[in-house]
C-alpha cells in the first residue's frame, strides 16, 4: 500500500514539472492537462489522507520518527497537527522513563536501558520537530508545542551533562576515576565541556574555603586559632587534591575530543600552591591534621601498606611459579637442567619485576612514561648492545641444542671445569682447582666445544716402555694381570694391550681399559702406579731418555781433525758399540 501512495506522488510530481517547463506555444502543451493534473492531485492527496493512521505505541512511532515519511507533507492541516500532538504525549511518556532510569544506581541491572531509552526520546523529538515545521509552513498556530519540545530538548541535555547545581561537593569527590572516565567517553565534546565547568566551579568553591582558612590563620598571630585553622585547611587541601585529580581526568577528555583546555589547564596550576606555615604548634597541627588525612598520611601508610604487601605476594608468588615451571619442564622430554633452570629463573624475576611495577603504581608513579622512554629507547640500547644480544642469541642456542648440561665437565675456550649455571650472556664453570670462570656464550658457542662426561664410559690410554733388553712378552702378559686384577675395568669392550713403538730409549705399549666415566682417574691412577711395582717386582726395567758421547783425539802432526768413527754428538737409544 505504501509503495502505491509512493509511486502515484511520483507520477503527480512528474506531471507538475513536465507542465512547469512547457510553455503553452511549445510542442506537447496542452491546456487542457492544467484541470486533470488538479484533480489527479486531489484524488491522491485524498488518497493519503483516508489511509493516514497516527501510530498506536511508541515503539511504532520511533520508527516512524527515525525517518519520517514523505506523506507526511500529503496531510490535511487537522491530520497533521493530529499526529504532532501524538507524538507530544509520546514524549512526555518517554521524559518520564528516561529519568527514571537516569536516577538509578550504576550497579543496577535497569540502568542498562538508559542509553536505549535516550536514543527512543532523541527520535521523538527529531519527529516532533519536524511536524513544527510542517505546521509552521501552512500557518499553523504551534508556538506552545514548540516550546515544550524545546524545553525538554534542554532537559536532556542537562541529563547528559549534569550541571553544577546538580552535582555536591560529596557526590564528586566519592566518584571514582574509572566511573569518571566511563561516563566521559560517550559524550560530545560540548557535554563534556559543560561538565568540566561545573567541575571547575566545585574546584573554586573548596579553593575560596582553603584561602578564607589561610588567611585566618595568617592573621591569627599564633596560639590555638592559628593550629585550628591550618588543621581544616590541610583537610580541605586534601579534598582539593581530590577534585584536581577529577578536574584533570575531564580536562584530558575535552582535550582528546579536540577542545582547547588550556585555560582551565592553567587555573588548576595556579592554585596549587601552599603558603607558608609559621609557628611551632601551627607546624605541629599541620603535620598531625596531614597525617590523619584521608588524602595525606593515611594515604601514604596505606600506599605504603599495599605496596609492601605486592610485593610479598610476587615474591610468594614468583617462587610457587617457578617451581611449578621447574616441574612442568622435567615433564617435557630432552630437555637440559640449563633450559629448566633458565626457564625457572625468568618466570620468578618475571614476577617479581612485575610485582615490582605494581607496587610503584600503587605508591603513585606514573609507569606510563617510564614504560614509553624504555620503549624510545630500544633501538638506541639494541645498537649499543650488540655483543650483549649476541650472547642471549648463543645462551639460547647453547639451551635448544644442549651441547652440555649442569654439571658437566667441558673443555672451552678459556675454561675447563664443572658447569656450574649458565645465563643468556655467560656460562659459569668451576675449575679443577676451584676457580670459577664466567665465559661469554658466543665465545663457546663460536668454537669447539668438549663434553668430557658426556657419555657413561670412557677409554684409558697410556703408554709403558721396557727397555730394549727386557722380554716383550713377559713384560706384555704383566700388563694384561694387571688390568684383570683391576675391578674398575669393564670387561665389554674388552681391555687393549699392544707393542706400539720402538722408540728411541725404550720398546713402548699401549694400554687402552674402558671405564666408567666417573672412575676415570682413579683407574688411570691405580693401573700407573701397579705397573710401576709389578714391574719393578719383575725386574722389568722402564728406561730413560740418554744419549752416548764417544770422544777421539785429533792428530797433531798433520793438524787435521778426522771425523769420529760412528758418529759423535748426542743420541737417544739403547747404547751400541763405536764402529772403528
């Protein structure tokens, strides 16, 4: 049916233009079309007229609000101011739910409708407005409707943003922050601009009070007057530090919606000064009343308090958390004692660094700044540090492919020993000889690394010489009883003996018994030194380095010097005859 009225006011809309932009002497004109164009106009404004119904509820005159239709213009005089009246009593209706549900508490479950129920009057208004146009462009009397509607237009400005007769100096200072800011967010820049002036009008008040109190106390010259007034004025300097507080939260909202704040910015600097206090008892007074303020002393205990008590909670709760990462990785397969406890220690500093942030925070410290500088900073601390990042980089590769675990005794550059712990930029290895060493990570993971207790079982090779004039095999089959007798030895592998080397002082064999590796230089130890008794016992002889020297004198007749039959000068080796 709608569109039926649509199309027939576009067909009489057609008609009318076609007939204004043809003059009577043009091709088309008919004269007569004037009287049936009149009555096809007449018959669909008749038309829209019989089908007008006002709506029957709000809900049905919201969304005819929202976007009036064009009939609307179609109406009769009595119609239109029909529907202009509805929509008046539909807006005293919807005024009156509004402020009911403005009036409840945030913490109600009804206070979630406020911002449906503004949006519902918002287009009611928008409707009515526009009736007063209709109506006032036929002559229509509406003078009193529209200055109702623009009354309660005022009205819900003034719920959007409360004046300063509406707000006490109780109600704002027990405003939290966060509501503060929560009830900021939505608003125009002009509403919240009208709440930082009734602000700012609080603020003035308290700070007339702080200086009629000063002033008093000034002008008492001392005694019981003076401690009583500076008392009060340290209360209300608490209660101004309060509102500043708020003052600031609207000042950076108008400012973040594009407003120029700078002069209410520069009132609230000027009044934060505080004069001087003279007298002992006024100092004393002043001191107490700070201590007991709710803004002062007892602010700052608590701080305190809390403060403290953040951080006994990270570091409980940092050493629960690292015991608990400890666990949970031994429950991962192949993973180092390295990578555990470096894992450990950065969820337990991790806390506590966090702590540590939480507690400042608490104390007052604005960690925003602190946070954006570390941040600035980056890439200037990157570039500085590059041997450093190239230590974490090799402390994290050193834990991923675990070339060596807690423990361990390891050969690197610089260092062998014990692996005692290991952090992103060194490694910490105690020597044979208690020394500990810190090597830079890129340094080992750069160069060669020795695990020397990487495995359980380990080879022994040492090295005996006979001399050259003692059996072989006698001195061989002393070797292996000694190794058979050693319970240290493994049988599998099975122990090696061998004639090795004929050296230049002695006939050399090779023992190589496996072991375990713990029992390495005990085995090492006790075969050396039974080789050494059973040889002696034997009457094995092990021979030394030593050379010959064979001496000829020289011909003094024919003043030569012959050359020495076998050589002479130093030779290692079992001693042998001179050639003559």
């Amino acid at each position: 049916m709608t569109m039926r009225r649509t199309s027939s006011l576009f067909a009489v809309t057609l008609l009318l233009l076609n007939h204004a932009s043809a003059s009577p002497g043009e091709v088309g004109a008919d004269p007569e079309s004037l009287p049936r164009l009149s009555q096809a106009s007449e018959t669909s404004s008749s038309s829209a007229s019989k089908e007008f119904e006002p709506p029957k509820d709000i809900s049905a005159a919201v969304a005819m609000g929202a976007a009036p239709p064009a009939e609307w213009e179609a109406l009769e005089n009595s119609q239109v101011s029909e529907l202009l009246g509805v929509y008046r009593k539909f807006v005293v209706e919807q005024q009156k739910v509004l402020s009911t549900v403005s009036a409840l508490p945030h913490s109600s479950p009804g206070k979630l409708r406020e911002a449906t129920a503004r949006a519902d009057l918002g287009a009611l208004l928008s409707a009515a407005e526009r009736l007063i146009e209709i109506c006032s462009a036929r002559g229509i009397e509406v003078k009193e409707t529209r200055e109702f509607i623009g009354k309660v237009r005022g009205e819900t400005a003034q719920l959007e943003a409360p004046q300063q007769s509406e707000m006490t100096r109780e109600a704002a200072l027990a405003t939290s922050q966060e509501v503060l800011r929560a009830n900021l967010r939505p608003m125009t820049l002009k509403q919240a601009q009208a709440r930082l002036a009734a602000w700012i009008v609080l603020l003035q008040q308290v700070c007339m009070e702080v200086r009629d109190l000063e002033i008093s106390a000034l002008e008492s010259n001392g005694g019981d007057n003076e401690a009583f007034f500076s008392q009060r004025a340290v209360t209300l300097r608490g209660d101004r530090g309060r509102l500043i507080e708020r003052v600031n939260i609207v000042i950076a909202a108008c400012e973040l919606k594009g407003g120029d704040e700078s002069e209410s910015t520069a009132y609230v600097n000027s009044v934060i000064a505080t004069p001087p206090i003279t007298g002992i008892q006024a100092a004393i007074s002043t001191g107490m009343a700070w201590l007991r303020s709710t803004e002062g002393g007892l602010a700052v205990g608590l701080n305190a308090l809390r403060a403290t008590g953040i951080l006994l909670a990270a570091l409980i709760l940092s050493r629960i958390l690292g015991h608990l990462a400890v666990r949970a990785m031994k429950r991962i397969r192949h993973t180092s004692s390295l990578l555990r406890q470096f894992v450990a220690s950065t969820v337990k500093n991790g806390v506590l660094a966090l702590g540590v942030l939480v507690a400042l925070s608490t104390l007052g410290v604005n960690m925003a700044p602190m946070l954006a500088a570390i941040g600035a900073a980056g890439l200037v601390v990157g570039l500085a540090l590059q041997g450093t990042l190239g230590n974490l980089a090799s402390g994290l590769m050193i834990m991923i492919f675990r070339p060596f675990d807690l423990e361990d005794i390891v050969d690197v550059p610089g260092a062998n020993g014990h692996v005692r712990g290991m952090n992103l930029m060194t490694t910490e290895v105690r020597t044979f000889d208690n020394r500990t060493i810190f090597v830079p990570n890129s340094r080992i993971w750069g160069d060669v690394i020795t695990n020397v207790t990487a495995n359980s079982t380990r080879r022994v090779d040492m090295i005996f010489g006979i001399s050259y004039g003692d059996d072989g095999t006698r001195a061989r089959h002393v070797l292996e009883k000694i190794l058979e007798s050693n319970p240290m030895i493994l049988a599998d592998p099975e122990p090696m003996v061998r004639m090795h080397q004929l050296a230049d002082s002695s006939v050399n064999f090779i023992v190589r018994p496996w072991a375990k590796t713990t029992d390495y230089w005990t085995v090492y130890w006790d075969i050396t030194e039974a080789v050494k008794t059973e040889f002696d016992a034997q009457g094995i002889s092990i021979p030394f380095p030593q050379s010959d020297v064979h001496l000829i004198p020289a011909d003094p007749a024919s003043g030569d010097q012959p050359a020495p039959a076998g050589g002479a000068g130093g030779r290692t080796g079992p001693p042998s005859s001179p050639q003559g």
